[in-house]
C-alpha cells in the first residue's frame, strides 16, 4: 500500500511540482498564510483595531490571496505535465524516493503539517470572513456610500444591534439572498451606478415580528409615557419653551383588551400606499375581534381599492428610521442647546444656528469649515463683547453645530434635511395623518378618528417653565 501511494503518488506530485507557478503558489500561500496568523495572534492578546480597512485586507483579501495560493500548486502541476506530454518527455520512471534519507523524512514531515496547518487556515480565514462580513463596521464604516446611514446607525438607540440582525436575518436562505444582493451592490459601487440618496429598503426588510418583536414586546401593556420638548425662540435671549404630552402607548392589558397607540395598531389593519416611502396612503382597512371589517379611502377614490401592495401594518409602518433617524434642522439645533451642547446663554445662536446648518455646503469638509468661522466672525462682527467674555462658548457652539449638520446632512450622497421622512408623529412629516387626517371615509359616512385625546394629552404646549413640570418635580 505504502509502496503504490509512493510510485503513483508521491513522486509524481513532486516530479511535476517542480515547476515555476506551483512554487510561486507555495511562496504565496506561505506569505499570506503567516501574515494571517500573526494578525490572530495580535489581534488576540494586543488591542483589536477598528479601522474598517484592515479587515476587508486580513479577513477578505489576504484569504483570497492563500487559497490562489493553493490553487495555482496544482494548476503548475497541471500545465507541466500537459506540457512534458504533447513533448514526449514524460519519464518512464520518476526520480526515486529513498525514505530511508533522513532529510527527505523531515522534508515529508513538513509538507504534511503545512498541509495541516493550511487546512486550519482556510478554516478559520473563512469563518473570520463570513463574521466579518456581517459587522457593522464592514456594512458601514468600509463602504462610504453607507456612510449616512451608519453615522445616523452610531448615534442611534439600535448602535449595539447588528445591521444583519434587522437586515438579513438567519438561516441559508437570508444568507444566500444577501450574499447575492451584496455583489449586486458591489457591482453598482464599483461602476459609480448606485442611487443617491440611497433609498431607505422598507420593501425588503423582514416582517416586524421576525426583527423587532426578538428585542421589544409591543402587546405588553406599557401604559402611559410623559414626553417633554424643548424648544428655542429665534429672539435674541433664545427663549426657551416646552411641550409637555401625555403619550398613550397603551398595548394589550390584564383583560385582552387593545388600548392605546400600540393597542389599537397591534389590531389586523391592512392599507394600500401608492409611493415608496409609504408616505401617502388611500386606503385602510381595519378587521374588528368579531370578524367584522371597515374599509376607509381617501375622498379622491370615490369608493375604488387603489392599485399596489396591500400590507398588513406593523412596528416599521411608523418606526421606519428607528436605527438611522435624521433630524430635521430645528429639531437637532433644540435638541443640542437642551443637553448644553449650545449654549442657550449665546445671543442670537439660535436664529444664527439654524441659518447657518441650513446654508448650502458642497462637500462636508466645506461644512466644517465653515459653519465654525461664520459663527465666530458673526460674533466678532455684532457682539464682540461676548466673544471677549465667552470665545470657548463661541467655539463649543460652533463644534456643534458642525456635530448637529454632520450626523444628519451629507452633501455627497445627496442627503439634506428632509430626505428621509420619519413616520413617528405628526409635527414635521404627514406620519399619523396618512389616515388620520379625517378624509378616510368608510361606506357608512364614518371616518379614521382625527380626536387627539386618543392618542395623546397635551399638557403644556410650548410654555415657559410649565407649572404641570414643576408639579412633577421635573426642572
């Protein structure tokens, strides 16, 4: 047995493997295979890096590069032989193997746990791949065209769930489709074909119950949340109010009854949207616990179903920026004089911060540039003696203002304030008045309810230290 592998096998192998591409395919495989090694070995005891960049080389092309390693060992051996045939040149006998030669033991030996070792290689490399491939760092941080969404991802409450926790999903089949979708998009980058702004994919991500239901209960009776808003006047004091509101999350309580927002949407409703984005929606269709169902469309159908996908709603139909929200410009500015980020104690920072994020920039750079001299040189020219008293409040302000416009408008991609609508609400898009806008009228004369009590109180609206806060022991 021994001595037939020897004759047909091993000598052959090492006959036609002398040759310059199979070589070359060993001092390849070598390379990339201790370069990997020594990178597993820092990256385990020495602190990880997060630079996007140094993954794609040492989990994707440094393995690429050790299996063509592999790969060109028998193809070297292939061409030779081919060639030393059509030649005539094929020995009737290939060079002899004495195992009995200490050196040529050791030289067996040592193709064996090279043969061993690249196997773990391969192993590992391609399971370190595939992890990598499904990071957020290599969704996000390695292609720049993601770039939108992964800063707005960053800053969100979802920044510790996965993108393929939302986006892919578990089993072959989810691995398959965007293993396929992902070459597609690489395609489209590498030929400069891809949309800008790239469009949110309400039309393919899975249904609510498979992604947020794993993480959120929404048929738990959550009852009442208090929701305070801070808002700025374009005075020269920056006067600030607040809205305070009641919000009715509601579910399903003790007694299976629906109750609330949550409650009532949890109920089988159906509706038909006519564009993309799901902003404009004819018709609804609510199914009641006895069976019984109430169509209601938009005056403009005069009773007709529209054409498109009839959908079942759930958690995305309002929460469909919940891991990559954008602000709009007055919401982000009010947000961040409320935490400090402005000082509100700057005169005129609000009128002049709102002038200046939504001032046109070509490119970011420009952005930050910009916005922080324009407000220092604003300062200089119309109060200069608050910028003698106070420049680290000017520059503070100035660094966030370019944080408020940089998380939320990037000039390459085409994404400005009010590119994606956020369906939550109803302040700054339609959101609740897609069907609550009292023109969804049934057959029986009644419509969608436009009563705001069901769905909130408002307790204070924009007010000056509200007394209902100070109640709650609230500042």
């Amino acid at each position: 047995m021994l001595q037939r592998f020897r004759e047909n096998w091993v000598r052959p192998a090492l006959f036609f493997g002398n040759n310059p591409i199979s070589l070359a395919g060993g001092a390849i495989t070598s390379a990339a295979g201790v370069t990997m090694i020594g990178y597993w070995l820092t990256e385990l005891f020495g602190r990880p890096n997060d630079n996007p960049y140094l993954g794609i080389i040492f989990f994707l092309l440094l393995p690429g590069l050790f299996v063509l390693g592999l790969l060109l060992i028998p193809i070297g051996v292939f061409i030779r032989r081919k060639k030393l045939q059509l030649a005539g040149q094929i020995p009737a006998e290939f060079p002899r193997i004495d195992f009995n030669d200490r050196i040529f033991r050791h030289g067996l030996d040592i193709v064996l746990v090279a043969t061993i070792v690249n196997l773990l290689v391969v192993s590992v490399a391609s399971y370190r791949g595939a992890a990598y491939m499904d990071s957020p760092q290599f969704c996000g941080a390695s292609c720049h065209v993601m770039h939108p969404e992964f800063t707005a991802y960053k800053v969100s409450a979802h920044s510790h769930v996965a993108c393929v926790e939302c986006h892919i999903g578990s089993g072959a089949q989810s691995y398959f489709e965007a293993k396929v979708n992902g070459t597609k998009q690489l395609v489209e980058v590498a030929f400069n074909r891809y949309p800008k702004p790239i469009p949110s994919p309400v039309r393919n991500l899975r249904p609510a119950r498979e992604i947020c239901e794993g993480c959120h209960t929404p048929a738990r009776f959550v009852g009442e949340k208090l929701l305070v808003k801070s808002s700025f006047a374009d005075d020269e004091k920056n006067t600030e109010t607040q809205s305070v509101v009641l919000l009715h999350l509601g579910g399903i309580d003790s007694f299976s009854h629906l109750t609330g927002i949550h409650g009532v949407h949890l109920g089988h409703i159906e509706y038909i949207a006519t564009d993309p984005t799901r902003t404009t929606i004819p018709w609804a269709e609510r199914t009641f616990p006895d069976g019984s169902k109430t169509a209601f469309g938009a005056s403009s159908l005069k009773g007709a179903v529209p054409q498109g996908e009839r959908r079942v709603m759930d958690c995305i139909d309002c929460h469909n920026r919940a891991a990559h929200t954008m602000q709009t410009a007055e919401d982000a500015l009010n947000r961040a004089m409320a935490e400090g980020a402005i000082s509100p104690d700057l005169p005129w920072v609000h009128k002049k911060g709102l002038e200046l994020l939504k001032a046109n920039y070509a490119t970011e750079a420009e952005a930050r540039n910009k916005i922080p001299a324009q407000l220092t040189q604003f300062y200089r020219d119309e109060h200069p003696d608050v910028l003698a008293a106070h420049p680290d409040l000017v520059t503070a302000a100035g660094q966030g203002l370019v944080y408020v416009f940089t998380t939320n408008v990037f000039p390459d991609m085409k994404v400005t304030w009010g590119t994606h609508p956020n369906h939550i609400g109803h302040m700054n898009y339609p959101g609740c008045f897609r069907c609550h806008d009292g023109d969804h009228v049934a057959k029986d004369g009644k419509s969608i309810t436009q009563d705001c009590a069901a769905c909130h109180n408002l307790l204070a609206v924009d007010e000056a230290k509200p007394k209902v806060l100070s109640d709650l022991g609230i500042q």
